[in-house]
C-alpha cells in the first residue's frame, strides 16, 4: 500500500511539473507574438520552439494546442505553424459585438460596481494623468493592463455570467492588437482621460451616458487600432 502511495505522488509531482513546463511555454511563446519578435514571417514547428526553450516536445505540444485555440498559432498541414493575424474585418466585427456586450453587461453591474474598486481605479487613473503633466514617461505594457483593469472592473459585477465570458474570448483575440497600439500610438493620455469621464458617470449611476460615452470610446480605441494595424501592413 506504501509502495502504491509513493507511485502515485511520484506521477502527481510529475504532472505538476509537466503542467509549470507547459504554462512557462505558452507565456514565452505568447510574449514573443504579443511583442512582434514572432510573426507572421516566421515559420515554426514543435522541435524549433522546445530548442529555443530548451524543453521537451510535450510541454511545447500542450502550450502550442492553447494558443491555437486562443488564435495566436495556426497549423499548416505540411508546413509548420504560423502566426495567425485577425484581419481588420475581423477586428471590426470584434469590437462591435464588444460594443454592444459591454452595454449589455453594464445595466446590471452598474448598481453593484463595489465603490472601493471605483476608488482605487479612479486614483489610479488621476495618478497617470499627473504622471503626463509632469512629462514623466509612462510604461506602455503598464497602460494596457490599465485599460484592460478599467473595462474588467466595469463588466465583472454583471449579473450575465453569458456575456462576461463571451467578453474574456474577445479579449484574449485581441490582447495583442490592442498592446501594439499603446506601443505606437501615444494615446495613453486621451484614453485615461476619456476612462475618467467614464467613471465619474459610473459613480452617479449615469446609466445612458455611461452607454454613450462607453461606445464613443470603443469606437475610438478602434480606429487607434486600425492606424496601428495599417502601419504593419495589416489589412
């Protein structure tokens, strides 16, 4: 009985071990094509990326299955993997069902927003903005997860638990667009700015100019978007 004890916590710690492996993967391989250093002109295969990450094929397997699923990787039978890059149709189809889900998720999390949250975000936001009067630079990887935290603490109280997960997908489809186009754009200032104006509506309970302004918004984050894909040679 000890003996098939010692087995079975021999093979757990394997598991373990072979899971961290394959999440290591997956966060290198989705940081080299979020940060462009993988793209589209890059061929690649299983036995290249385990030599560059010195690991075995099966972590780099498991991490290469989840970002397929997560369109960052395409497999081309025959060939190898490439990186799959969202068209603008497909971008603009994507951030007009985000438009109409953030909506939706808004009339029910707006009276249940937790008002610490608004708090600390609010200060968080006026703290950039000063941060830009003083001329300080500002991290570009520090402003998206900022945006991202705005939009993820203005959907997460919704009661829609449909829409906050159809929201999770899109954003994992454009994670890397978006990060590019705080890289190129210098529009950090007038994002936060527009955030603010977003979140002084939120905290009056505004629900219609919350909608509108939160549109006008996307919108305007899009065609931030599209200029930068176009810069890439992106259509």
């Amino acid at each position: 009985m000890k003996r098939k004890k010692e087995v079975f916590c021999l093979f757990e710690k394997i598991e373990i071990k072979r899971k961290t492996l394959a999440s290591i993967a997956y966060d290198s391989i989705k940081a080299g094509i979020v940060s462009g250093e993988i793209n589209n002109n890059l061929l690649l295969s299983e036995n290249t990326l385990a030599k560059i990450l010195n690991m075995s094929r099966t972590p780099i397997r498991e991490a290469i299955k989840r970002l397929e699923a997560e369109n960052y990787l395409k497999s081309v039978d025959g060939v190898g993997l490439i990186v799959q890059e969202l068209s603008l149709k497909d971008l603009a189809e994507i951030y007009e069902v985000r438009i109409a889900l953030e909506k939706v998720a808004l009339e029910s999390a707006i009276l249940k927003i937790d008002s610490k949250n608004l708090f600390d975000l609010e200060s968080e936001l006026e703290n950039v903005i000063t941060s830009y009067s003083m001329n300080n630079q500002i991290d570009d990887e520090y402003l998206y997860d900022l945006d991202s935290k705005f939009h993820n603490i203005l959907c997460s109280a919704s009661e829609n638990s449909c829409v906050k997960e159809i929201l999770k997908t899109l954003e994992i489809k454009i994670h890397r667009y978006q990060y590019k186009a705080y890289k190129v754009s210098n529009t950090g200032k007038e994002a936060t700015m527009q955030h603010l104006d977003i979140l002084k509506e939120v905290k009056n309970k505004n629900l219609e100019k919350v909608k509108n302004l939160l549109e006008t918004h996307i919108k305007w984050s899009f065609e931030i978007l599209k200029d930068a894909m176009l810069k890439e040679n992106i259509k």
